[in-house]
C-alpha cells in the first residue's frame, strides 16, 4: 500500500508539470528561462564526448540545437530518443549543430551514457552548469535552437512528439532560410 501511494505520488509530481508545459505550447518561454526569443544566445565553448569542439561565437552562420537534460531525469529520456530519431538522423548537418549537454555530468559520464543508449548524436558535459545557467536556472529537458544569426529562435521544455515536431520545423525553416 505504502509503495501504490508512492508510485500516485511520483507519477502526479511528473505529470503535472509535464502537462502545464504542454499546455504552454513549444514556443513559450517559461518563467524559469533567463533569455527568452529574439534575444542573443550566450555564448559557449564546449568539446563533445567524440573529441569535437563546439564554440558557439564561431558557429554564427550555422542553426544550432542545444539540449540540456540529465541522466537521471525520466521525462529526458524520453526525449533523447526523439532528438536522434526525428531531428539528427532525419537533417543535413552541413548547416545544423546539435549537442545535448549533461548538466551535472562530467565527461566520462557523458561518454559512456552515449554508447551504453546508442546514441550517434553528440553529447558534451556540462557538470558546474556552467551553461545551463546563462540559459534557465530550473527545469529539464530544456531545448534552444540559435539561429543564424546568434539569437534565440526558440527555447522551449517539453518532451511531447508534437513538441519535437516543432524542433524539427522550426530547424527546417532556419536551414531553409539561408
């Protein structure tokens, strides 16, 4: 009885939030995001589990997608799977970046997370939060998409398939608008 309560418990914890993203749509900005659309994305340097370096000031003229998620988050792995099915393995990538960065992971972690689900998208560690917090001070999984031109096209939560479409949408007409 005492692990029925937990599980209702657990499950409306989770639910409940994931539905109030839902309900917020793909494009809002919650009040937990510390730059919201229109705004220039902070900029970063980070090195993937693979070796490649990704710096965000020398990426301007490219569309890139940033994920912040962790491990240890259920409704992130439910997106991941999403990202490399919809997103990675379905667009060119000679214009588009993408990394997800572990928040509260190191490299090592990152790596073997990568191989141990998969994975071919890159991964990178992020284990002071470093940036993650010039983006949001709360809340994962969390994706930005920066535009060409360095500012934020979209910066949303969420973990819906209809929330991942409108990744990919939005991807496709940055790449599109070239």
């Amino acid at each position: 009885m005492i692990a029925k309560t937990f599980i209702a418990r657990t499950c409306r914890l989770l639910i409940v939030p994931l539905a109030l993203v839902a309900l917020c749509g793909a494009k809002s900005t919650d009040k937990h995001s510390l730059v919201g659309v229109g705004d220039p994305a902070p900029a970063f340097s980070v090195t993937t589990t693979d070796g490649v370096g990704i710096d965000t000031e020398a990426l301007k003229g490219k569309v890139i997608l940033v994920n912040f998620f962790a491990t240890w988050c259920p409704p992130c792995m439910v997106k991941l799977p999403q990202l490399e099915k919809n997103i990675y393995q379905q667009i060119d990538h000679e214009d588009l970046v993408m990394v997800n960065l572990g928040r509260e992971h190191n490299s090592d972690e990152m790596a073997e997370f990568k191989e141990e689900h998969g994975y071919s998208m890159p991964f990178a560690a992020d284990p002071d939060r470093a940036i993650y917090s010039q983006y949001a001070d709360l809340m994962i999984p969390r994706s930005v998409i920066i535009g060409r031109d360095g500012s934020v096209v979209v910066h949303q939560l969420g973990v819906t398939s209809k929330e991942v479409e409108h990744l990919k949408q939005v991807i496709q007409q940055q790449l599109d608008a070239s």
